[in-house]
C-alpha cells in the first residue's frame, strides 16, 4: 500500500501551489527578463485568484501575465483523510445518483441536470454551492469518475473559491476502495 503525507502536510502544501511550506498562496515568481535564477529582489508577486501574476507596486499591473490554474486532484483515500481532518465533500453528481449512495456527509449540488437521455449545465450550480460553503472553506469535490468534479472544482476555482480540490476517480473508486458510503 503506498505511503501518503499526512493530512496536515497535504492541507498546508494545497495552500501554495508553489512551495508546500508557505501558507497562503503568496510567492516570488521569476520573471522573464531578469538575470537566470535571479528574483526581483523587494517586490512582492502574488497569484491572484482569477489565474494571473501581478506585480503588487505595480499600479496598473502592465506585468500581468494570464495562466490557468487547474484545481489539484487528490486518490480518493487521500480526500478521505482530508474529510477526517475537517473538510467537506461536495458530491456533483444528480440526485439521483446521490439518493443511490454517496460518501458519508456528503453535499449534493447537481454541476450537471439531466432531462431524460440530455445532460446540461447546472445554471445555478455556483449560486447553490456559495448558499451552502464559503469561499474559504476546504472543500472535496467529486462525482463518479472524475470529470465532472473537475470541471466543477475549475469553476468554483475561477469563481473565488480558495481550497478546493478534486477526488480523482470519483464516487467508482470511493466504493472501489471500501470507503464509507451512505444511501
């Protein structure tokens, strides 16, 4: 059985996507430019949580470069322990996927509705998860496989929510693994 980190480790290094012992997401950026391996020594750089880098004395950020931030995966004995450690599982699945069973203390928020054979969009997907979490709250986001709990974790992402991450293989592998469900 591979060996993970532990929980507190995890939940520190998901906070800064550059350096796992840094809280926050605040970090130096190299910029082109500069001499190779050289820092812009005095200024504060930041990720911002709209996907770009931004010079924080820089007025009218003209060093703003755009980037896409995916939302990290984690193995689903992974998101398991975070769950022990305080976070929350957002299960996007439909309901009645949800009703059929789903992780212990799971919230159901639809990402996707269905109207017989067609799948959409749940338009007021990110409306119903902001009434239920905040935007710094640690959230776990899955579904059955994975897809769409990664499109729903990049969306929440991109809408100002802070720590969430996405169970790789879904609610197949949560059962797959033994993982305590609820029905």
């Amino acid at each position: 059985m591979p060996s993970y980190a532990s929980p507190a480790l995890l939940v520190r290094s998901m906070r800064s996507p550059f350096r796992p012992s840094q809280q926050g997401i605040t970090s130096r950026v190299w910029w082109p430019g500069f001499a190779k391996g050289h820092h812009c020594t005095g200024v504060r750089d930041r990720v911002s949580n709209f996907g770009s880098i931004a010079d924080d004395n820089n007025e009218n950020n003209t060093k703003t470069q755009s980037f896409s931030v995916q939302p990290r995966s984690v193995p689903v004995h992974v998101a398991h322990e975070l769950l022990q450690v305080g976070h929350q599982y957002l299960d996007v699945r439909t309901h009645d996927e949800f009703r059929a069973g789903h992780p212990s203390g799971a919230t159901n928020i639809p990402y996707m509705l269905n109207n017989g054979a067609e799948m959409f969009k749940n338009s007021k997907f990110l409306e119903e998860v902001s009434s239920q979490f905040g935007k710094d709250d640690d959230i776990v986001v899955g579904c059955k496989s994975g897809r769409r709990s990664l499109m729903a974790a990049s969306d929440l992402q991109s809408a100002g929510f802070n720590h969430v991450t996405d169970v790789a293989g879904g609610y197949t592998a949560w059962t797959e693994n033994g993982l305590p469900i609820a029905k």
